[in-house]
C-alpha cells in the first residue's frame, strides 16, 4: 500500500470532473469578487494535523469562495486586459496537470519542447523574425520583459566597457508598460524616457530625445510598445526597429496584449516592423485565448541570450552536455526561472487544433467589435470618444461625470451581473475604458453598458 496522500479517489474525481464539466459546458458566471455581498468566510483552523473531507472543502471551495472572484473569462470582464481560453486550451491545461511534465530540459522533456517550440516558431515566423529565432514560454509579460531587457543590458555594458555597469541606459516612451520600468529598476539601470507624439512613440521622438541628452552613447536599447495597455496605441515599430539596426541597439518589441494583431488580418500590417526585433514578446494568456499564466518570448538570436540567462551548477551539467543543437534546447535557458511548468502547451493545442483561420477570426471579431462601439458612442448624447480606438480598446467619457461617478456605476455594474468595467485615467481625467478580447462579448452588451450610464 502507498501512502495515503497518493490513493485515488473515485468519488472526489468524480466530484472535480463535474465541476470542471460544468465550468465548461455552462455560460461563465461574472460573479462579484470583492464586492459580494456575503462575507467572506472564516479559514480559521482548516490547516490542521488530521485534515479535513476533500468533498466538503470542495463544497466550501464551490460556494463560500468562488463567488468572491470575477471571472476573467467571462465575455463581460471587460476591465484590465481579460483572459478568454478556448475550451481546447483549457481541456489540455488540465492534460499538462496531471502528465508530470517538467518543462525545463531537453533532456525531460525533448516531446514537449518540441511543441512548445512549433508554437513559438509560427508565432516568431508571423513576426518576420528570421528562422532561428527562437525562446521560452514564461509565466507573463513582466517576466518577458525583465527576461529581454537582461539580455539587452547585458550585451550593451558589453559593447561599452567605457561605461559604468549603471549607466547603460534603455530608450523607452512614458507609454511603456509599467513591468518596463521596474525590470529596469530590477536591473539596476535607468530609462530615458522619451515624450510620445500622441502617445505612440516614433523614430522622429527617439531621435529628438537623443539629440537633446547629453549622454546619447549610453542608451544600449530601445523598446516599443505594440499596443499600449491604457490605449492600445501601437508604436512606429518599423521606425524605431529600423533606427536601433542602424545603431546597434537591442530592440525589444512589447507585445504583450496587442501582439496578438499578427493574426488581424485588416491590422496584421501595423507590426510589420517586429521584424526587426532582437526580442518579442507576446501574451497567450491575453489575446491567443490561452489560460494564465503564458507569454511567448522569442529571441531573434536565442544563442545569445542563453549565453546571459542560462543558470549554470554542477547538478546541471547533464543537461548541457552535448553538441547538437536541438539536445541543447532547454527553455530554462531563455529566461529568469528554471523549473518550469510546460505552460505553453495548452497554447500549442488550442492553435493546432482550432486552425489559425478561427484564431484570425476570434481575434479580428475584438477589434470589429470595439470599431462598431465607436459608432455607437458617436450617435448617444450622453457619451463621447476620448480618442479614436485602437486595436480592441475604446476610451469615452461619460458627459459631466465626476470621477467618483465613474466608481459608483463600475461597481453597480458588477453587483447587477451585467460586466466588469473599470474607470481609467487618460491624460490626467478620469474615463471609461472597454477593453474587447472575448469574442463572444457581444454588441447588446456594449449597449446595455452604455446605456447603464445615462442616469
Ligand atoms: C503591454 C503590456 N506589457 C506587459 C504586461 C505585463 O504582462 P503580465 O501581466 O502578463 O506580466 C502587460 C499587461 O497587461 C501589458 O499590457
């Protein structure tokens, strides 16, 4: 007999597949998160020597705690940038949880790299990036970033030994993601921001920014946003991508949400310019339909930022033993971590089994969707554009409402079930913004929320 904690149990299984069956079968609940009206329970003494009945807490897990969060996959969240997984996706995160999978090493793990990889070769291809480039699927945006910009920074100080380690610096807009600022914070370096036209930075910005420093031979890199989160502004990627080849800078493409445009077919030709890119990152969990936690991180040249990032121990030598390329493959190479669970999986099953054509088709319905809210906040009275939409994302205002308005009617939204918005700031005033991702979030919603802003 084996200990106690391995034996199955059929009922409790039983239980758990219901409850996943029925997750995936019914319409997703929005539920309330903090805002419920129960309050929340009590934890007190659930950790204790004997254990307790796993169907009980799976009960309590159903009904005392489960409500307390917002359903991100709900086609109402429309706040943040939300996460829709396919069925498929989310079927095969359940297959990598129980196959034991490592994804850390060739050498455990050579058939699910090789899946992983197909996945982050089409994505890399999609971008322009010549064949070669290749990464790691880690755990979001914030890690791909700190993962790159490491990488970056690392080669720059090589490339100025007449600098000191600190004085690197990367060129980056005040549109950068917030995970932009504190990788380099985290790497011990400083941005020069640079002021965006619009908030859609240029080469003529970067270029300007760079002739009033003093100190332009310290910048080592530039990074673009491709969209911005707040907006969805995509940078002048192929200027700025074009500039840092022509300079040797590292060039790091964010593409965290709006990346996923590569499969737009009417925007695809916005980010021509990842082409360029020593470094791109794009989030599965965002807009590729994939569950959390999943960012595809590609490298135009995977050798060099092995060279910076692979960690190096005798116990690990095994797994750097040999010549051949592929033995040497080992996603724990590409990026900040090490043990790593084979999150990009569920991606690549959704991707090969839906076909690119439906994932064209789910992403481009976003972006129709959040042109089609424009014409409906043109002909209210009440409501008004901040800016054009970008990419699936609308910013407006609701006329002479006070910031504390806009709070009062997100919450009243959540309580009434209706979605999940929430108020941003836009060039110091408070607004709302619709962030479009699910492609079943649907028209009658938009304008039942719009019309929830009349009173
Ligand atoms: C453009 C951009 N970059 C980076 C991130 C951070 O990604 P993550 O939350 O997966 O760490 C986000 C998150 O919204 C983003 O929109």
């Amino acid at each position: 007999m084996g200990h106690q904690m391995f034996e199955y149990d059929g009922k409790l299984a039983n239980e758990v597949y219901e409850y996943c069956r029925d997750r995936l079968t019914h319409p997703v609940p929005l539920d309330f998160g903090s805002l419920s009206t129960d309050p929340l329970p009590s934890l007190e003494g659930l950790i204790r020597p004997e254990g307790n009945d796993a169907e009980e807490i799976l009960e309590f897990f159903k009904h005392r705690l489960a409500q307390h969060v917002v359903s991100i996959d709900s086609p109402g969240f429309l706040a943040f940038i939300p996460n829709a997984p396919t069925k498929n996706s989310l079927f095969f995160d359940m297959v990598v949880a129980c196959s034991g999978l490592n994804g850390t090493s060739w050498l455990e793990s050579a058939g699910v790299v090789i899946a992983e990889n197909q996945a982050l070769e089409f994505l890399a291809d999609m971008a322009g990036m010549p064949k070669g480039s290749g990464g790691a699927f880690v755990s979001g945006g914030s890690m791909g970033n700190l993962s790159s910009l490491t990488v970056g920074r690392d080669l720059g100080r090589a490339k100025h030994p007449e600098l000191l380690p600190h004085e690197v610096r990367f060129a980056i807009s005040d549109d950068a993601h917030s995970s932009i600022g504190k990788a380099l914070h985290v790497l011990g370096i400083e941005a020069l921001i640079v002021e965006a036209d619009d908030h859609r930075f240029t080469r003529a910005n970067l270029e300007s920014a760079l002739a009033n420093d003093p100190h332009p031979d310290s910048v080592v890199g530039v990074v673009a946003t491709s969209g911005t989160t707040n907006a969805g502004i995509i940078d002048d990627v192929e200027g700025l991508g074009s500039f840092a080849r022509e300079h040797d800078l590292w060039f790091h493409v964010d593409g965290a949400y709006g990346g996923a445009a590569l499969f737009s077919p009417t925007h695809r030709h916005l980010l021509a310019g990842i082409r360029h890119a020593d470094s791109f990152i794009v989030d599965p969990h965002k807009w590729l339909f994939a569950p959390l936690d999943c960012c595809a991180l590609v490298y135009r040249n995977p050798a060099v930022a092995r060279k910076v990032l692979a960690q190096q121990a005798s116990y690990l030598d095994v797994l750097h033993g040999s010549d051949d390329e592929n033995y040497e493959w080992n996603p724990s190479d590409f990026a900040i971590h090490l043990s790593r669970r084979a999150r990009g999986l569920p991606f690549w099953f959704s991707l090969v089994t839906n076909g690119v054509r439906a994932y064209e088709s789910a992403v481009q319905a976003a972006i129709d969707l959040a042109a089609r809210t424009v014409t409906i906040i043109d002909e209210m009275d009440h409501v008004e554009l901040v800016r054009e939409s970008s990419l699936s994302i609308v910013l407006y205002r609701r006329i002479g409402w006070e910031p504390y308005q806009y709070n009062a009617w997100s919450q009243k939204l959540l309580r009434d079930q209706i979605a999940f918005v929430t108020p941003t700031k836009w060039e110091g005033e408070t607004v709302a913004r619709l962030a479009f991702l699910h492609p079943d979030t649907s028209e009658a919603l938009v304008r039942q929320i719009l019309e929830s802003m009349r009173d």
